[in-house]
C-alpha cells in the first residue's frame, strides 16, 4: 500500500535513472536465455570500447513491468 502508478522511462536518454545495470559473466547465455523465454530486448549484444583499452558487451531490456534493464559483459 499505496499500489504503484505511473509508468517507467519509455527511453533511453531521459532524464533521471534510465536504467538499471547488471554485471553477466556470460552475456551470450543470458541474452540467448531472456529471448527464449520471450523478454523484449532492444538490441543484440553491442560491444563497447573504452579508453582504457578494455572492452565490454552489452545489451537493454525491459523487465515485467517495462523497466529498461542492461547486462554487460567485460571481455577477458
């Protein structure tokens, strides 16, 4: 109590928190898994470059209630 209302951030570049990051020690799998299980992903696994030299996959979904949710997964 009170129940929920509103609705979550229909966009990745709002303002405020967009979305909500998870760490995947294996992003192949977890993408492969939600998209069996029928979640709504926005993207296949992107890979990400930094300036450090280091590397990364990730990718954006919506979670039940269409809250934006990312996995990434840093690469060895």
């Amino acid at each position: 109590e009170p129940k929920p209302s509103g609705s979550p951030t229909q966009k990745l570049n709002e303002v405020g928190l967009a979305r909500l990051c998870f760490y995947s020690k294996d992003i192949w799998a977890d993408h492969a898994e939600l998209k069996a299980d029928g979640v709504e992903i926005l993207s296949e696994p992107t890979r990400l470059e930094f300036a450090n030299g280091s590397s990364a996959f990730a990718f954006c979904f919506r979670d039940p209630d269409g809250t934006l949710l990312e996995l990434i997964g840093f690469e060895n």
